[in-house]
C-alpha cells in the first residue's frame, strides 16, 4: 500500500504496511530502524526526489513520518552529511548537496 504525505510542499511516497490504530489514524505496523530510514532518504536523494539544493524535511519531520525518536533522526542527517549527500545550515536545516562529494577515507 502506498500512502503519500505532505511535508512542507514535498509529496514523499512511503511504501510500508498499515494497521488502525484507535483515533489516531493509521500507523505503520512494523516501525523502520534507523539504517532503513537512511537508506530510504539516500534512495529518494539519488532517484532525485530530493533534487541538488532542495532542503529536507526537518528532523521532527522525518520523525514523525517514519515513526522514529529525533534524536535518531538527527544522527541520520549526520550520517548524510558525512556521506557528502547533505549539507547543514545552522539554523536554515539541512539541503541536498549540489554535488556529491567523494567520501575520504
């Protein structure tokens, strides 16, 4: 099932399995660690969902959407950031790199 969400004029698609839960809605029925969070906003920045420059959702965004602390959130930014995929702006947030740079080892 593909559910779309609307995050700051971004439509992202998430595939992932829903069950009901009470009044709030739906719920993705097995939460994303992590490591599949990041692999997820890799992917949407190299199929160019996210194009060079675009800014990322926040880290309350990302969550709130995939149902993660944002502390974790947080350390997936860094972890982007450190792969040369995004670049901080201290107090503006985090946007695409406008073009990957190598990774040193």
């Amino acid at each position: 099932m593909h559910v779309t969400y609307l995050i700051k004029r971004t439509w992202c698609m998430m595939s992932v399995k829903f069950t009901t839960c009470g009044e709030t809605g739906k719920v993705p029925a097995i939460p994303m660690t992590g490591a599949q969070v990041l692999a997820d906003l890799t992917e949407r920045i190299s199929k160019g969902e996210y194009p060079p420059g675009s800014k990322l959702p926040s880290a309350r965004e990302v969550a709130e959407l995939y149902r993660i602390s944002i502390s974790t959130a947080q350390r997936i930014f860094t972890l982007l950031q450190e792969r040369g995929l995004a670049v901080g702006q201290q107090g503006r947030g985090v946007y695409v790199a406008e073009r990957p740079r190598k990774r040193q080892p």
